[in-house]
C-alpha cells in the first residue's frame, strides 16, 4: 500500500473527487464512442500520424480551446472566492493550487498552442509552400506539448497540483516548503512541453527563411509570417533558458542539489533570474504574432494596404532584441540598488516607443480606408482602445520607484491581463473566427461572433479595471482572502461579475460554433472576406498539397494586386509534387514521454530508465529509417484541383 | 462606439463611488518615500491619460470618418505606403514622453534608496525585520528590544530597515509609508523609510510564501519620540527576555499574536550579511550596505554580535 500512498492527493477536497468521476466518465465515454462508431483506424491514419501542418494546427487549436476552458474554471473559482470577503468557498492551500495552475495553463498550455496553431495553419500557406520544413518534427513538437499538458492537467487527481505560483519561486517551491510532487510536475511537464516548443521555433525560422514562394523576398512577406518569424527567432534564444533553470530546478527537488536552497551556495533569486531572462520574452512571443494577426485584419477590413509597412518589421525586430533586456523588471524590490532599477526601468520603458509606433500604424491603415466591422474587425478595433491602456499601465509599472507600491498588487494582475487579454486571447478569437472558413469550410456566425466579442469586451472591463483600484489600496495578489474591515468586497464582487460575463461571452463563442456547423451555408468561396494575402489564393478546403502550383510573386500583397491588377500568381503546368509520409512515431514517442515525465514526477526510477531507452531508441530508429515521401501524380493533382474548382 | 463611452463612463463613476469615501492607501502618503512614489504614480497617470485620450479620439474619428456605410460604393482605398514625417512624430513624441519618464524613474530611484529627504541630520532607526512562516519578527538592536508582528516607530526620525527572512522569499510593505522590498534567507536587503505624521498603519508581507500569506500581516504605529521612548522604557522593564530556545519557538511555522522582548534574536541569530551570508554577492550594493553603515552608526552593537 506504501507504493500507492503517493499517488493521493495531500488536500482532497469534494470537488476534486467530483472531477476524477468526471473526468473518468470522460474517457470511457471518448474510448466508447470511437469504438461504436468505428473511428479508431481513421483517428489514427487521419490526425495520430499525421504531418500535415494543417491538421496539427487544428489538433493545436483543439488543445487550447480545451484548455481555455480549464483555466478558465480556475478564474471563475479564484473570482468567486474574492468576490466576497472572508469567504469560505476555497481555503488557502486550494486557491494557492488554483492560481498556480491558472497561470501555467493560461500561458503555456492556452495563449502557446493557441499561437501554434494559428502559426501551423497560416504561415506555409501565407507563404506559398507544401509543408514546413521538417513535418514530423513538427508532428513531434505537437504531440510534446500535448503530453506535457496532459501530464500537467492531471496533477490535481494524482499526486496535487504544483502550489508555488505559475513562476514557482525557490526556496518556496523547494522541497521544504513544497512537500507534494506537484513542483515535479511543474518542472517536468512545462520541461517536455518546452522542447516541443523549441523544436517548433527551429522549425518555423527555417520553414520561413528557406521555403518562401519564388519572388517573395523578406520585405514581401506579409505581415503575419514576418511576426511568426520574430517570435520563432525569440523562442529559440530564450527556451534553452527555461530548459536548463527547469532541470536545474529539478535536480533541487529530485537529487538534492542546491542551485536555489538557501545553504550550501545556492541562490534563491538565480532562479527569479533565469525564469525571467525566459519569461519576458515569452510574452513577446505570445504577443507578437497577435500583432501580426491583427495586422492582416485591420488591412483587409479597412480595405487598405497596411501602413507603414518598414516600420512594422522593424519595431517588431526591435521589441524582439528589448524583449531580453528587461527581465530584471520583474523584481525591482529585490534590492539591486538604484543604478540597476535604473538602467532596467529605462530599457523597460523603451520599449513602449516601438509598440507605440504598431498602434499608430494600425489607426493610420484606417486612414482613408472602408472599414467594415465584420466579427474579427470587431475584436481589433476593441483591441486598440484595451490594450492602449494595459500598454500605458505597463510604462507606470516601469517606474521603478514606483513599482515599490504595484509590485505584488492586483494593480500589476490588472496590468498583465489587460495586455494578454485584448492583446493575445482578443487575437486568438479573431484570428479563429478569420481563418474559420479556410480550415473548416464554413463561416461563424457573425451575429453570435459580435455578441461574444462586446460581451467579453464588458466582462473584462469590469473584471479588471477594479483590480487596479484596489492594488492601489494596498490588495495584494495571491491572498486567498481578505477582510471585511479593508474595503475590498464591492470592488472584488464588480471583478467577480465581470468575470461571470467574460464566462457567457466564451460560451456563446462555443454556441457559435456548434450553430455555425449545423446551420452555416457550406457553398462560400476560398476568399469570403475579400483578403490580400496567398492563403486566401488556394481553394476550400485547402488541399493536401496546398497549391497545385507554386505561386510566383512580386508585391507584399500578392493575392490582392492579382484580384486587382491581374498580376498572375500561378504560371507553371501541373508538376509531380512531393509531400512528406505520415509516421507513427511521434505519437509514439510523444506517449512516452508521458510515461517518462509522470516516472520522472514520481521519482519511480525503473520505468524512468525504460522510458528513456524508449525515446532513444525511437529516435535511432528513424535515424536508419528510409522515408523519402511520396509523389502525388500529375493525374491525381488535376482530379483534385477540377474537384475542388466545381466545389465553388 | 456610444455603448462602449457610456460603459466606460459608468464603470469610472461606480469605481469613484465605490472607494470615493477614503483616499487609496498607496495615495495617501504618510512618508517621504511614499509621497515621491505617489507623485510618480500621479504624474504618470495624467501623462498617460493623454496618450490614452489621443489614441482613442484617432480610433473614434478613423471609424466615424471612413466606415464603409459612409462611403460611395465604388470607393477604392488608395494604396498608402506611409510618410517619413508621421513615422517621425509617431517615434519622436513617444520618445521625449518616455525620456522625460525615464529621468523622473532614475531621480525617484535614487531618493528613495537613500535616507529620506529632510531627515539627513539624524541618525536613523536601524530595525531589523525578519519574516518567518507566517510572522513579522522586529528587532531594535540600539534599544535592546524585539517584537513579533507589530512595529512601534518614531516619528521624525529616519528608520533603516534591514530585511531578511528564515524561510521563503516575501516582502516587507507599508504601503503609506513607502514601497516594498524582498526579505530572502541568503541576503539582507535595506528599506529606507520614514513616518512624517503619528499614526497607524497597515503592514504586510505582499509576496506570496505558502499557506498563511494572506494573514502575514502587522500594525505599525508612529508616535513621537518622547512617546516612542516611553514605550522602549516600558518594554524593558516588563517583557521576558528571548531566549534563544524561545526565538525557535517562534520561528515554528504557524501564525501568532503579538509578543514582546527584551534583547533580540541578533545576538545568537545573526542575520545572513557577511560572513553568515549564504554566499558571497561580490559587489552588490544591499550587501555591502549593511555593513558600513552598521560600523558608523552603532558600533557597540556591531563589534558585540561579531564575537558571539
């Protein structure tokens, strides 16, 4: 019985209970229905092996959608016990679980997959090519992600979820203070998620250096990939970084090292370092490819070219090398002395120059355009007004002096969501319901889409505008509760509400949805909002090939000068066209994984050393592999390509 | 666009209501220190109200101005590619805004790492103030005497708080007397503060650090000297002293009331500067800090806990 003693959790509650029925009713219901309805061998031949970026950026799309939800259960509940003070609904060791896992599935397991996927669907496409450079691979990144989310997500049935906060400062996430494996899983999950991440970023930087259309040079890309590139360029200079402060964090926890404990040597502020030195730039790579998003909709929904296009691609590189001289911002209060905070603040500020110069930017491609406000216009236009204040919050913040009084407030809780929020999760949804008819091949419904923008757009208001009143009257983050006697409830009960709000806008979005797929007219064109770039230039459903040919271009907006100024984008004949074989093996290789973080998380040796003969072994096996593709035949593209032109 | 000025316009005028009967504490200053920061805070908030307001009026006069509803049909946006002279302004302004900024930060900087402005002629209060789970331990090396979570302070005079902490890292704050800073194990970090007006103030440790964060609370009290004086009097004469088995009492994690001593931990405990450092911080300012000023200003007190 000893052996099984760990895997409870340390603090059950009902509700926990309730979810691991739930959550087992689940996947017997899952395994049921794909057996009665016999779709094993087509979830296996379609989306398990596949390598084709367009279904991983759908499976990715899934995975955030579901963990959308997840966190935002997590919100819900941590709102609901501040909306009232002295509150009982969750006692402190919960919440502190519930924040904990808030952040990181908000952040990695939501707004990355979220970006991956709209990343996955869109760039090679945008830029005229078959594939990415290295399918399986991205195959691969995938299905790490998805594991180490999987393995995250079941912390809190097995063993407890991690309880240090999402940035799990030592020694407080030490084994002195964290006794539960939950820190294990933190390290190890976000560990197995993170080389996926890595591999994808080496992925899309070569996919977009070496794979563009003939004729699209760097300063013809358009304005997402150019984002895409940025973010991809910052992931693989500042993941290694969280790589080695995980294992470093896990040989603490595990081996009985001390590179954060507070005796022997160890520094306990190394790791705020090395944690921010990663997670400043993370947030640029969220960031700026909502950017990039938003970008493509505001010029194709003003009509317009988008303005100031140089400008664009250089504040973004600039923010990108701002983005890694910054990170002691993040702890001005640990008292580096006035010169540090000093030069720190000013780079912090620094960089809202650039960032000023996309806002402007974006408002003069309204200029004189024709703006029509369609769902996705709808979330940029509210985005610029949102984020404009989350921004100027940010340049208070850098203050240093200043950030004495924001530091651990619910005036800084205010601040980071009001820019993750209008900025990443507002671009997310738009970018989802842009690119909704090429992926699915049907449109959402505008109606519904608009209700749950201006809804979400309200609950966020009043969720979060409170939280910088009362920061400033002395709320601190991170507390389960509060007094009666401080003044706080109104406020937090206002938060609350807002966040009640936030909650019905998601759920119409998923009515929309489900309404959209049984009620949308599935007779659209490839081009149903009238957009510039080369996605919209191949049909829908794209095919598996993507372009029969490969487009030849000249302008930055090749698709729109072709619709308008008969520039021709596809010149050559039919081809062979060579496209890259399903595998197996990452998914394989992705499970695991599981099994080699969840030994690893338990400290269960045996399997641990199996596991990792498993990985290795797999990866020597595809290194003797042959697998040179295959060909679609001329005949076959032509049968496609009359298909789908009928289809229209 | 009208819902949302109206939204807005509502949200503003609850939250005024809400906490219009008492001044947020961070802009009711009761300090030096806190009054530089909420001037920063203020002028911030009016400089980046502007910049609000110039976004939103260019947002509401591009969608007013060029909504396609309000256009002929076949009008074709002209293709744009940007104007070296609004591409300048749009750099510029931000520019000079931000350089102002930054040389509002780096003066504020500067004065609230130093002994607070206007109280240079005396020596400051050096307290000691340590945080164990979940409580606030405060030891008065130059009157002998230590506290466990609350703080009775002078007024008029400059205090020098020396942070560190037996467990994880949190942070010691008294939002009406000035911004916080990090107490860690393996380091002492120096707050500088002062209290212009008697008083009492509310006292936390703001950085999350486990189960009992939410209740790491302490009072502060201001009082004049003579008054401050009285009270070291009276403590001396009534409180047990601390022992060193007691000190590790108090150090169980859990939370406590108030308690009293006389002597202090220091003796027997040192804090982690020097020598009883976790490790050696090379040239970091907090750290050296400590130990100059400890020479200049009490010297008794210094060369006693160096032999122990």
């Amino acid at each position: 019985m000893d052996f099984f003693d760990r895997f409870a959790i340390p603090h059950p509650s009902p509700a926990i209970y309730a979810s691991m029925v739930a959550i087992g009713l689940t996947m017997i219901a899952v395994l049921a229905g794909l057996t009665y309805f016999k779709k094993w061998g087509y979830l296996w031949r379609e989306w398990l092996t596949t390598v084709d970026h367009k279904r991983i950026g759908i499976m990715y799309l899934i995975s955030a959608l579901l963990m959308l939800f997840r966190g935002g259960v997590d919100a819900i509940m941590l709102r609901a016990q501040l909306a009232t003070p002295d509150a009982k609904l969750l006692d402190a060791q919960h919440y502190n679980e519930i924040f904990s896992t808030h952040g990181v599935v908000m952040i990695l397991f939501m707004a990355m997959p979220f970006i991956m996927a709209l990343m996955n669907f869109v760039v090679p496409l945008q830029i005229g090519a078959r594939d990415v450079a290295f399918p399986r691979l991205n195959a691969l990144s995938f299905w790490l992600f998805f594991m180490g989310a999987m393995l995250f997500n079941i912390s809190f049935v097995i063993g407890g979820s991690p309880d240090a906060g999402w940035t799990s400062y030592f020694p407080l996430a030490g084994n002195e203070f964290s006794e539960s494996v939950g820190t294990n899983y933190y390290m190890i999950a976000i560990q197995i998620a993170g080389i996926g991440t890595l591999m994808t970023g080496i992925n899309f930087m070569t996919t977009i250096l070496k794979m563009r259309a003939p004729g699209m040079t760097l300063m013809k890309m358009p304005m997402f990939t150019w984002s895409s590139l940025v973010a991809n360029v910052i992931i693989v200079f500042a993941f290694p970084v969280l790589t080695v402060a995980l294992a470093m964090g896990t040989m603490d926890r595990l081996f009985g090292t001390n590179f954060f404990t507070t005796d022997n040597g160890g520094m306990d502020m190394l790791w705020a370092n090395l944690f921010w030195v990663w997670g400043h730039p993370e947030v640029y790579i969220l960031i700026l490819p909502a950017f990039g998003i938003y970008s493509e909709i505001i010029s194709t929904f003003a009509r317009r070219n988008l303005y100031g296009y140089k400008s664009m691609v250089f504040s973004m590189v600039i923010i990108a090398g701002y983005s890694f001289l910054v990170w002691a911002h993040h702890f001005f209060t640990m008292g580096q002395g006035a010169l540090t905070n000093s030069i720190f603040s000013i780079t912090t500020m620094a960089i809202a120059v650039p960032t000023g110069v996309k806002i402007f930017n974006w408002l003069f491609t309204l200029w004189k355009g024709k703006i029509e406000i369609t769902t996705p216009m709808l979330y940029a236009i509210l985005f610029i007004p949102l984020f404009t204040i989350g921004g100027v919050t940010g340049v208070m913040l850098a203050m240093s002096a200043a950030d004495y009084q924001y530091h651990n407030t619910m005036f800084l809780v205010a601040h980071f969501h009001n820019v993750i929020i209008p900025g990443v999760v507002f671009a997310m949804l738009a970018g989802l319901t842009y690119y909704w008819p090429k992926m699915f091949g049907f449109m959402l419904n505008e109606k519904l889409g608009k209700w749950a923008a201006w809804l979400l757009s309200i609950g966020f208001l009043l969720a979060f505008m409170p939280m910088y009143i009362t920061g400033l009257d002395g709320q601190a983050r991170r507390m389960y509760t509060y007094s009666e006697s401080t003044g706080y409830g109104p406020l937090n009960m206002v938060s609350f509400i807002g966040a009640l709000i936030m909650a019905v806008g998601f759920a119409v979005i998923v009515y929309n949805i489900y309404y959209s797929i049984r009620y949308a007219s599935r007779d659209i064109s490839a081009d149903p909002w009238d957009a510039r770039t080369l996605e919209w230039a191949t049909h829908t459903p794209v095919p598996e090939y993507n372009f029969a040919v490969v487009p030849q271009v000249n302008s930055i907006e090749a698709y729109w000068d072709s619709k308008k100024k008969g520039q021709v984008l596809f010149k050559d004949k039919y081809e062979k066209i060579h496209m890259p074989n399903s595998s197996g093996v990452p998914f394989i290789m992705g499970c695991i994984f599981f099994a080699w973080g969840f030994s690893f998380v338990f400290g269960l040796w045996v399997p641990l050393i199996l596991t990792t003969i498993g990985i290795f072994v797999c990866m020597a096996l595809r290194s003797f592999e042959k697998d040179h593709g295959h060909y679609i035949s001329v005949e076959e593209v032509e049968e496609t390509e009359t298909k789908l032109r009928g289809a229209k | 666009m009208k819902l949302k000025w109206a939204l807005i316009t509502v949200l503003f005028t609850i939250a005024t209501v809400l906490t219009g009967c008492e001044p947020l504490m961070v802009l009711d200053p009761k300090g030096p220190q806190a009054q530089t920061q909420a001037d920063d805070i203020m002028l911030s908030i009016w400089i980046m109200l502007f910049i609000v307001l110039v976004v939103f009026a260019l947002l509401v006069f591009m969608l007013v101005k060029y909504r396609a509803s309000k256009q002929s049909k076949d009008y074709e946006p002209p293709h744009i590619e940007g104007s070296a002279l609004v591409e300048a302004l749009c750099i510029g302004i931000p520019i000079l805004i931000v350089a102002f900024l930054s040389f509002m930060s780096v003066k504020s900087n500067y004065e609230v790492e130093a002994t607070p402005k206007g109280y240079e002629d005396k020596e400051p209060l050096i307290v000691y103030a340590s945080s164990s789970n979940w409580k606030w331990h405060f030891s008065y090396p130059e009157q002998d005497i230590e506290t466990v979570n609350y703080l009775y302070i002078p007024t008029d005079r400059a205090l020098e708080f020396k942070l560190y902490s037996y467990g994880p890292i949190t942070s010691f704050w008294i939002p009406q007397l000035g911004g916080q800073k990090y107490a860690m194990a393996d380091m002492v970090t120096t707050l500088h503060l002062a209290a212009d007006v008697p008083g009492e103030y509310f006292g936390r440790n703001a950085n999350f650090s486990g189960k009992g964060t939410a209740e790491n609370v302490f009072d502060v009290k201001a009082m004049p000297q003579a008054e401050f004086d009285e009270w070291v009097e009276e403590v001396k004469s009534t409180a047990k002293p601390l022992t060193e088995e007691k000190f590790d009492d108090l150090l169980e994690p859990g939370h406590l009331g108030k308690s009293t001593y006389t002597g202090t931990h220091l003796e027997f405990n040192p804090p982690p500067s020097g020598e009883n450092g976790g490790h050696d911080h090379g040239s970091n300012e907090s750290e050296e800090h400590p130990n100059d000023e400890h020479t200049e200003h009490d010297s008794h007190e210094h060369s006693e806990h160096k032999n122990h």
